[in-house]
C-alpha cells in the first residue's frame, strides 16, 4: 500500500539579479530559475526513503512541498497520512520549548489527558530541562533540533518528514532518536529523510532518491544510489577549480533553460494511457498547472467512462425497438385500412369505433385551435413587456456604466502576498484576481504590474 506517491512536481522561482550587473549563465527569454524539475516518487507505508543530494540541490524545497509549507508550480501529491514535518525551521521561534510543544499538541486535536500524556513523553525524551522556559530563538542548533524530533515523532506521527537535522545531534541522542525511529516504523509509520550523513541514511532507509540541480538522478535500493552518489562526488573532486565553475555555470544554465511543457506531455500520455482523450486536454491543464490535487490517473477515470457506454448501448436498444413497432404498427394498420375498404365486408366494431375516433379528432382539432388563439394573443403581450423591459434595461445598463468602479495599476513589492494587497487597497482577494484574470491563482511575483480599486 502507499502511502505517498508524487509525480511531475516542479518549482520555479523568480531570480533577482541587479539589472546593472550582467550575469553570465543569465537567459534573455526567462528569469525563472527552476529549483525542482519533475520529480516524481512513491513511498510505502512503514518504509523509510532517504533524499540525498548537494546543497542546493533541491531537497529541502521537495520536503517543503511535501509537508505544505511551499506551492509546487505544476505537479501532484496523493497520500492519506498526517504529516509530521522536524526542521531547523519547524518551530515558531517567538515561542518558548513548552508553549510550542503545546501549540502542536492542540492542533492535533487531542482530549486533555492523552495532551498530557504526549507533553511529558516529549520532555522527557528531549532531556531539554529548564530551557522548556526560554524561547526557542535561544536554544543552540543541538537543543533546537532535539525539540522539534521529539515534537514530531511524539505528536500522532503517521508520515514523518526529517529535513536535514540529524547532523547536529549529538552521537548520544542521535542512537536514541534512531531506535525511536525503528520502533515507530515497527508500527507502520513513514519516514522521509533528508540528511548529508550518509550512514544515518544506509541504517534507517530501505530506498533512497538522489537528486541533482532540482532533477531526480535515480531511484532505488539505498546501498545502490550511495554508491552511485559517492562516484559522481569523487569525479567532481578531482576536477580543477576552472572546470568545477564550467560544471556549476552549465548545471544552473540548464535550470533557467528548463521547458515545463516537456513534463506536461509526460502527464499527457499518462492520462492518454488510462483513458482520457484529447477532448479532456483543457481539463488536463487545469489540473496540472492550476489545482495541484490528486494525480486525475487515480480518479477511476475508467469507472467514469463505463457507464456512458452503457447508456449509449440501452439507446441503441430503445431505437431499434423503436423502429420495430413503427413497422408493425404500420403493417397492421394498412391492413385493416384495406379491409375497410372491401365493398362486401362490414366491421361493425371497427365502424362505430371510427365514428368514435373522428368525433374525438374534430374536438381535439377545436380545443387545440382554440389554444393556438389564446397563445398568439400572450405573445403579442409578451412582446410588448420584453420591448418595456428592455428600454428599462438599457436605462439601467447605461446608469451602471456611468457607475463603474476606477482601477489603478501597482507594482507587486517583494514578498507581498495576495491577501497583503488586497488589505492595503482596501479591497478582497477575489475581487484583485478578477481584475487581472488570475482564477484562482494566488501566486504573485515581485515586480509584476496588478489592476487593483482606486
């Protein structure tokens, strides 16, 4: 079973650079430098995978996406787990060790007394004594990292993320934290690992992915993709100082270069493979660029499509039986219309149930001009209150244009969000995505020009 899958996730950011200054591997046509370029991975439920990979690689943006702390710009995560997520960076610094560990508590959603139970369970596995009272924007890299292990391996861990901070632990706690680790995986619990040790990685991890300037390298056995990292970092040291700049200029030259579109045909043939069509393309692009959910694939597009063939068949029936009684309800009447016509032949039954029939036909004939009447008398109304009412409108349409509200045009500052502007101008969000035609896009990148109220 797994219990997380992720496939075609990309990430671009906007790059900054001073415009006085020319930066050589700088591309002309875009400005977007793309941290992650279509990952994709599976993890099964008590399996540990490890991400390894340089700094600057990609590993800790891929593990933010994962734990919904940063947007993928195309991509899809599917799992049914609560995410834990340790970093350097997962605690609110302004809050002491205590005040934190009961924040997380609380969001879990826990009763009082297994609250409790989960609060002393993490003091006393941290072993960070007095120093539960300071804020946390005080503890070392050491004590910091031990609360936010203890924090997420105690608080309902189901997948638990761990982004670069086994390094700082001391050897002692870093055994302790391993055989907790075990125990937990013992109960079905996920691990995703990203650490530069690589021997925490090899005793903890079944599978590991190595990525590379934001592309997945390899996927697979971990004692396999080490070996296989350990050789491209012996190549990379023996290169010289001029080569390593060529390596690293052409590596992140590529990253601006990269052309997202050749992802979205890999999604296209995926779904072309499990049942859409090209009819369903605009739909395919909504789900791939704009709503991020779960991958359409795993949607039962087939289960969808099954019925419809199903209706089509029942039509088909229904016609043909159809057309079957037209035919022999049109031969039995043309035979009994040729009796009839036979001079020495008298039906009397069918004689009086004609006459029956044509006195109904001419009260039928009566009532229904009758309503034909009464219906072109209501249209000729009708017809003079739409003139009316369409005078009216034009009046009020004219009235509302005069009206319309001014918009005024701004530059996006750096790190503004949507929600910020739309406080500042004294306005809603919905109404600021509506004037620049953004759907339901929240993303904004500094510099854009935005239509907002005046």
């Amino acid at each position: 079973m797994r219990r997380l899958e992720i496939k075609y996730i990309t990430k671009s950011v906007p790059l900054l650079a001073d415009k006085k200054i020319k930066v050589s591997f700088m591309n002309s046509d875009s400005d977007d430098f793309w941290l992650l370029r279509g990952i994709n991975l599976d993890v099964a439920q008590g399996e540990a995978v490890g991400i390894i990979g340089e700094n600057g690689s990609g590993k800790s943006e891929l593990l933010k996406i994962i734990a919904g702390l940063s947007r993928q710009t195309t991509g899809f995560i599917t799992t049914d787990a609560k995410i834990s997520y340790a970093s350097l960076r997962s605690l609110d610094d302004s809050l002491t060790g205590l005040e934190n560990i009961r924040a997380f508590v609380e969001k879990a959603g826990v009763d009082k007394f297994k609250g409790d139970h989960l609060t002393n369970g993490i003091i006393d596995f941290t072993e960070v004594g007095q120093l539960l009272y300071r804020p946390v924007k005080n503890y070392s890299m050491g004590m910091y990292a031990r609360l936010a292990l203890g924090i997420a391996l105690y608080v309902e861990p189901e997948l638990v993320i761990i982004d670069d901070i086994l390094t700082v632990l001391d050897q002692a706690f870093l055994e302790k934290t391993i055989k907790r680790m075990q125990a937990l995986k013992d109960t079905g619990v996920t691990f995703i690992i990203a650490d530069v040790k690589n021997a925490v990685i090899e005793s903890l991890c079944e599978r590991s992915a190595w990525i590379s300037f934001g592309e997945l390298q390899d996927f697979g056995p971990t004692r396999e993709i080490m070996r296989q990292y350990e050789y491209a970092l012996d190549w990379y040291r023996a290169l010289t100082l001029p080569e390593k700049n060529d390596y690293l200029a052409n590596k992140q030259r590529l990253q601006m270069m990269f052309d997202v579109r050749k992802v979205y045909d890999e999604f296209k043939s995926d779904q072309y493979q499990h049942g859409y069509t090209r009819k369903d393309e605009p739909k395919m692009r909504k789900a791939f660029y704009v709503e991020h959910g779960a991958d359409p694939v795993a949607k039962n597009t087939q289960v969808e499509k099954k019925p419809k063939h199903k209706a089509k068949k029942g039509m088909k029936v229904a016609l043909i039986m159809l057309l079957l009684g037209v035919l022999l309800g049109g031969s039995w009447f043309g035979l009994r219309e040729h009796y009839f016509a036979l001079p020495n032949i008298t039906w009397p039954f069918f004689s009086n149930k004609n006459k029956e029939v044509s006195k109904t036909q001419k009260t039928s004939q009566t009532k229904t001009a009758a309503k034909k009447a009464s219906s072109s008398s209501l249209a000729n109304r009708s017809k003079q209150s739409s003139k009316a009412s369409s005078s009216s409108n034009s009046s009020s349409s004219s009235s509302s244009s005069s009206s319309s509200e001014q918009v005024q045009t701004i530059t996006v500052g750096s790190g503004e969000t949507i929600g910020e502007l739309a406080e500042k101008y004294n306005t809603t969000v919905a109404k600021i995505q509506a004037l620049n035609d953004m759907g339901s896009n929240i993303d904004l990148t500094a510099g854009a020009t935005l239509k907002v109220p005046k």
